[in-house]
C-alpha cells in the first residue's frame, strides 16, 4: 500500500511547522528526512503515525499499516527481552519474536530485564518491536542514537530486508545508513511563521 501525502501542514501547539508537503512513498521504497535540529521532522512523523492531527492536508494510508519508532523505545523495565518482544507481539496479533530477535543480536539478551540494558542495547530492542508490528510503513526517529557500527549496519540490513519483503521505511535521520533511498529535505517546506517563534505548552510524550 502506498502512502500519500497532499498538501499536508503539521503543527506544533496549534502553530504550524511544516506545510506544503506532498510526497509518496511506495512498497519497496524508502525515503530519508532530513533538516536541521528543530525543522519538523519529529512533527511530521508523529503527525503521519496518528499521534496528533495536521493542521491541513491529506494523508492516505491503509488502517493499521504504519508502525512508529519514537525517540524513546517504549519498553517495559521489569520485563526480560524475549517478554517485552512477547508482549508486542501479542498487541500486533503476532507470533514469531525470533526474526527479531536474530535481526538484531538480542539472543545473548533474551532473559535480561529491558531495564538493565544498556542505551544501546534498548536501541537494539526498540528497533527489534519494528519487526513485530507485522505493519508494512515504518516510520523511525532518529534510529541509530546509542547504535555502535556494528549495530548500525544491523539495522540498516533489517530496513534492507523489510523493503524487499515489501515493506516502506520512512526515516529521520542525521547519518549516512548506506541505504538505497530517496531524501526529501524538510527545510523548503518550513512554515513561515513557524512554531519556534511561539510558545506553546504541548509537550512530546
Ligand atoms: N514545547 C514546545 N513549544 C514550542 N515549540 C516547540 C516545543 N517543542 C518543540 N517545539 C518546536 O517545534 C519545532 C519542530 O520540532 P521537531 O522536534 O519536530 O523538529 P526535528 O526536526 O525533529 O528536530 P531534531 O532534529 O532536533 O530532532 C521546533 O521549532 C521546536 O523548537
């Protein structure tokens, strides 16, 4: 399924950030954010992955097809790994961890605690619960803060993987991940009164 953006404003407290956008991105297809700190990039994938509305503009995309990797990985401290890819699974209405758990190196990991891990390593797990979201649009913020080289190019081979099997990949990201992937800069869409010059009390969660 493709996703389509039309002429879509996202906001930040009311305030718009980005406007103008219009872009798709197809099966197989990935697609790099770029822009400089504070440009919208956060915005717009949160805005794209349901999390708060646009100010205007359409985004068309089947239901259930987005999965969102935030800044934050989302675990739960007190369960094991296998548990925290366990219980994600069972919210997606999946079975199989161990894709995951191979995709990214987590075997040696399985029965230690999310909350004993070390930020790369819950990086690692994040990232792993994209694969069990079974959904086809990935939408990742900033995935390789806390990723050594090892663990960037286990990445980058996990998006490789989703794109053949199909899959889309929408990416914010300030590094280079060797990937085959178009880039749409964010600056050029930047609203001219833009949510940096208001303040605003909404916070990300
Ligand atoms: N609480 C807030 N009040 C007002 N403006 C805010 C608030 N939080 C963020 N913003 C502004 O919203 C705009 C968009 O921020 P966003 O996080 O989407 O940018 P980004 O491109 O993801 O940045 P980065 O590369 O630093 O992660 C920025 O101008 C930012 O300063």
């Amino acid at each position: 399924m493709t996703l389509t953006i039309r002429d879509l404003c996202v906001a930040r407290g009311g305030l718009p950030v980005l406007e103008g956008l219009n872009f798709s991105l197809a099966p197989g297809q990935a697609l790099i954010l770029r822009g400089p700190n504070g440009s919208g990039k956060t915005t717009l994938l949160r805005t794209l992955a349901g999390l708060q509305p646009p100010l205007s503009g359409e985004i068309i995309a089947g239901e259930d097809q987005i999965a969102y990797a935030a800044h934050s990985d989302g675990l739960k401290a007190m369960l094991t790994v296998a548990e925290n890819l366990t219980f994600w699974a069972d919210v997606f209405g999946q079975r199989d961890i161990e894709t995951a758990i191979d995709a990214f190196s987590l075997d040696p990991l399985r029965d230690r605690l999310a909350g004993t891990l070390s930020a790369g390593q819950k990086r690692r797990l994040g990232l792993a619960r994209m694969l069990i979201t079974g959904r086809p649009i990935w939408m990742l913020d900033e995935p390789t803060v806390s990723l050594d080289v090892d663990a960037v190019a286990l990445f980058a081979s996990a998006v490789r993987a989703h794109l053949g099997a199909g899959g889309a990949a929408l990416i914010a990201t300030h590094i280079d991940l060797g990937l085959e992937a178009e880039v749409l800069d964010v600056t050029p869409f930047r609203a001219a009164h833009d949510a940096r010059l208001g303040a605003s009390d909404e916070a990300f969660l």
